[in-house]
C-alpha cells in the first residue's frame, strides 16, 4: 500500500476536511479523503491557459481572472502565456491553498504567486465578480470537478443560469471564459449558449506532453463581440 505521509490539514466551508500529504514523492490535496488534484500531472491545466489566451486575447495587457489556485498549474501557465503588462487576480476560496502554495507546493509551479503580475483574493469567485468591479479580457476556472461535482457546495452557483449570466457580463466583448471540468456535459452546454455564450469542447489528457493520463474536458466559451 503506497505511504501517505500528513503533512497540513484544514477545514472547508462545509466543514469537511481538507489535506495535503506527500505519496510517494508527490504532494496530494483530498477532500472527504478523495483526490481533488496532485502535484503529478498538469498537462490539463496547460491547456485551459492556451485555449483562452490563443491569438493574444485582450491585446498586450490584459486582465485575466484564474478561478481555483490548486497547485499553481494553471497560474504559471497563465503568466507564461503572458506579457509583462498583463494583470492576473486569483480567487482562492480556501485560505489554507493558498497557505499551502507559499509554502510546500511553492515549486511545483515555479513560485507564481511571487509574480508581480498576480494579485491574490481569497473569496467565492462568483461573489468577486458579482461585485461589478473589474472586467476580464479572459477567466480561468479550475474550481471544482466540473458542473455538476462539487467540493463546496456553494460551487454550483457558478453553473447556474445566474452564474453564467454573472460570467457573461464579467466579460469584455470577445472576452473568453474556459472551464475544466472531469467528464463532458452536454446539459452544461446548452446552458452556456442559452447564456449568450458561443461554446466549444476539448478533449484534454492530464499528462499533456505525453499524450497520457485520464481524458478531461475544457468547455470554451467566448462572449461575441460587437
């Protein structure tokens, strides 16, 4: 049986807990004791950056917003795609995350939370944006399992028809919102077209560079311009 060494543990808002352990050489965030994500793989997370920032989405400096720290993933592979003038907020639900990536999982991802373009807000990401305070050329999210798999509960407000209709809107026109998500959906779909969204899918493995790892979706979906 492979060693499960404890290393941090927390609380989410359900009250449910949270842990970071080391197994076999790499660091392991559960939730209920199931895997909500590993230092192992990234190859999705390297995709969802690509596909929203392709053709130099929100010109040379743009405000993207990442949705889900995880273990930086995503974060790095959105400031690797970007210029020095681009601004990226994180919304971080769980404190201890963020925590943990000052910390232990500091160099999975090359240390992103020390990039001068990133500004962290630990908050719901749907309640940040609810707040009409800054509009994003791109949004990131990597929150949960996908739409219809929650860790916390509050999650699936973001799958909602008011969630989306709030994504929408914290769009600049031409602005693209991308999704990871587990497994595909095609419910989830026809919600963000009813949404005003233009969608597409793509089928993403978790060990990108090799071509392995379990299939994930990306749902794509761009608000259309004026």
């Amino acid at each position: 049986m492979p060693t499960r060494t404890l290393i941090a543990e927390s609380m989410t808002p359900d009250a449910e807990r949270l842990t970071l352990t080391l197994e076999e050489g790499h660091h392991v965030v559960r939730v209920r004791g199931e895997l909500l994500m590993s230092s192992r793989v990234s190859g999705s997370e390297e995709a969802l950056a690509k596909l929203a920032l392709a053709a130099g989405t929100g010109g040379t400096a743009p405000r993207v917003l990442v949705g889900g720290l995880g273990i930086g993933f995503t974060l790095r592979a959105v400031l690797d795609e970007l210029g020095p003038s681009a601004r990226v907020d994180v919304l971080e639900l769980l404190e201890a995350v963020v925590d943990w990536n000052r910390g232990p999982l500091a160099a999975h991802a090359g240390r992103p939370l020390d990039d001068p373009r990133v500004t962290v807000i630990v908050d719901d990401v749907l309640a940040h944006l609810a707040a009409g305070v800054q509009r994003y050329d791109a949004i990131v999210l990597d929150v949960d399992n996908g739409p219809e798999a929650f860790t916390v509960r509050a999650n699936g407000r973001l799958y909602t028809p008011a969630g989306l209709a709030t994504l929408h809107a914290a769009l600049h026109a031409g602005g693209v919102m991308v999704l990871w998500s587990a497994f595909r959906s095609p419910n989830f779909e026809r919600r963000l077209r009813r949404a005003g969204f233009q969608v597409t899918t793509e089928t993403v493995r978790a060990r990108g560079a090799v071509r392995k790892g379990a299939r994930h979706t990306v749902f794509k979906a761009v608000r259309p311009g004026p």
